[in-house]
C-alpha cells in the first residue's frame, strides 16, 4: 500500500515541476519596454474622452488593465497596449466581448 502512496506523489512532483507558472491573469501579455510606456493617467484621459467611465487602472502583464463602463454602458475589463493604446482586450463578467486579432 505505500508503494502506492510514494508512485503516485512521485507522479504528483514529476507534474508539478513541467507546471507553468501563471501570468496575473492570463488574459494578456504586452512586451513594452519601460520607458517606451505611455502615462497610464493618459491613457484614462483619452478612454473619457471616447466616453469611457474608468473606475481603476493597473498594470498587469506589461499591459494596463482598466475596469469600467465602455462607451456602451456596458461594465468591463478591458486591455490596452501601454505604448500605443490599441485596445486588445476586453470583457464582461468573463464573456469576451472583444479580442484584437492574433491577440
């Protein structure tokens, strides 16, 4: 019965050490040099002037993360490139309503 007990977390260990570890989200990932990123602050400026709402932005996968109401009235998460802006990715209570292409 031990033989057992050591085969499988042998399993166990040999699975765990081939285990990715996990991006903050997994959603998006942007490579953007530090100092090639825009201001997240303009970021948000130009999101209200397109008739977004922002209630937080953050950096996540090198890329910035906001959540908020799009211009659709629609509550989400959305994804934006930090040195151009282009929208990548967004979605509503894990529904993707929008990914750019080979994103």
């Amino acid at each position: 019965m031990t033989h057992k007990y050591l085969i499988a977390a042998a399993v166990l260990t040999g699975a765990l050490a081939f285990a990715q570890p996990a991006e903050a989200t997994g959603k998006m990932k942007c490579d953007v040099a530090k100092n090639e990123m825009r201001s997240m602050d303009d970021l948000k400026k130009q999101l209200v002037e397109q008739g977004w709402q922002v209630s937080k932005a953050k950096e996540d996968g090198g890329c910035y993360e906001v959540y908020g109401t799009d211009p659709e009235g629609r509550r989400v998460e959305a994804y934006f490139d930090p040195k151009t802006f282009e929208k990548l990715y967004v979605s509503q209570r894990g529904k993707v309503l929008f990914r750019a292409e080979g994103r």
